[in-house]
C-alpha cells in the first residue's frame, strides 16, 4: 500500500509540474485493468519511467486541447497564448487572460477535456549504484555486525528524493538480510526446517546500519525528466560489499551466502 501511495505522489507531481499546479490541485484516480488494453507488469523498476513518459504526453496533449479552446474564448490564434501556473494569456494584449477553471466553466457544453498518452520504446536508461560498508567481525563467534553503509545511485532524476531514499535504503536493508541471515535451512531428510517467519532469520532494526543514500542525477537523454530504475539496483550490491569488507577485515573470503556466523567461524578456523 505504501508503494502505491509513493507511486500515486510522483504521478501527481509530474502532472502538477507540466500543469504548473499546486500539487493539492492534482488528483489521481486509478481505474481498473479491465478497462484497458494489455501492458507489460508493473515491475522491473519501470513503472517511475513509463508513467512519466505516460504523463508527460497526456499532460501536454490535454494542454494542447485546452489552448485551442481558450484560443477561440479569447478570439486569437493559439500560438498567441502563453500559458503559465493555470492561466492563458494573449501575448500582444495585455490583460486578456483565462484560467483553467474559467476556461472549462465557459466551455462546459464540449465535455471534459481528455489528454491520452502512451509510453513505448523508451531508450535504454542504464542502473549505476556503488556501495561501501564497514563491518566488524567477531573472531571469536563469526558474528558479522554492519557499523556504517553508504548507497550511491544515479536515478536520473529524482521525482521524490524521500521516496527514492526510502527505496534505496529498504533495498539495502533487504540485501543486508539476504548477505548475514535469510537463507532456507533444510534437515538430512530435506524438510525445511525454517519454514515460518517464528524461525526464518530476517533483519530488524536492531540489525539495521546506519544507511547514507546519495543520489546522483544523470538523466537519460531522450526519456521524459530522465528518469531511471530506482528500486531494484540497491538489492544487487551489499552481499558483495560486505563480503569483501569481511575479506578486508579478516583476510578470509566467504563464497557462500548467507555469511551466518556459522560459516564465517568455520573459515576463521580454516
């Protein structure tokens, strides 16, 4: 539910930037799969790039649409108006202006105004993320304990920098779980033998870091904002980053995740 809020948020702002609205002006309002033709998943880090390219066009189309309305209230051609915060205006007459609720209050008889938008064929926009951690090893119980992790990430252009932290660092605490503790444990017999979460090992936040996220914005030429993945990238590098901090620290290399202190022990000794 949180994801979908963050994603509802971001729609909105992009509609309300090309708009020039406040965003409490914006309301989006998902309709349902049924009424529309097929789409790939909502998945892959895509939805931020393809709703973008999605709204930009729709936005601008609508805007299209209501200059050429506003045009034949104000009896100019539409290439005379300029538009700005929710107000056309006549550049050679100073004072003749409409709003947008003016404009759709004067035009109520034509219908609402409906902008379509479609997003395909975007061009490649490459994930770049590097992490460095420091750990602290326990010689004497394998205990591998997290002191400090920094996320860097190019995300193109952050449309909700919050929302994109909170991305970066709730992957970094699922790839923090997937490195020191979540793995299946099966008996001799093959029975798993931590099949709940009463035994399957996941990080709280007591074993949480203190996690930095530092964005970097490089946008993608030729993608609406330059938009990027966020959301999967940051999973990908903590098991390798805190198993060369282990290395560093330790001078044993552990190849097999996760790096429980088990397994760590059983190195140490060789």
């Amino acid at each position: 539910m949180r994801c979908r809020k963050v994603a509802i948020r971001a729609m909105a702002q992009v509609v309300a930037e090309e708009f020039g609205l406040p965003l409490a002006d914006i309301h989006v309002q998902t309709g349902d799969s049924k009424s529309v033709g097929f789409t790939d998943a909502a998945a892959g880090s895509r939805v931020a790039r393809t709703s973008t390219a999605a709204l930009v066009e729709a936005s601008r189309d609508a805007l299209s649409q209501l200059r050429a309305r506003a045009a034949e209230k104000l009896q100019c051609p539409p290439e005379e108006l300029d538009y700005a915060h929710g107000c056309f205006r006549v550049r050679q007459r100073a004072g003749a202006a409409i709003t947008l609720a003016e404009l759709m209050q004067a035009t109520l008889t034509e219908g609402a105004v409906v902008g379509r938008g479609v997003s395909t064929k975007l061009p490649l926009g490459v994930e770049i993320g590097a992490h460095v951690c420091d750990v602290e090893v326990d010689t004497d119980t394998g205990l591998v304990t997290v002191l400090r992790y920094t996320a860097f990430q190019d995300v193109g252009l952050a449309l909700n920098p919050i929302a994109v932290e909170g991305q970066m660092a709730g992957s970094v605490v699922q790839g923090i779980g997937w490195a020191l503790m979540e793995g299946f444990d099966y008996d001799h017999d093959g029975r798993l033998r931590n099949a709940s979460l009463l035994d399957y090992r996941m990080p709280t936040a007591l074993d949480v870091p203190p996690i930095e996220c530092v964005i970097i914005e490089t946008p993608v030429p030729g993608v609406p904002y330059g938009v990027r993945g966020v959301g999967e990238v940051p999973i990908v590098p903590p098991a390798a980053a805190i198993a060369n901090a282990i290395a560093r620290a330790t001078g044993v290399r552990i190849l097999q995740m996760p790096m429980t202190p088990e397994r760590v022990l059983r190195a140490l000794r060789g």
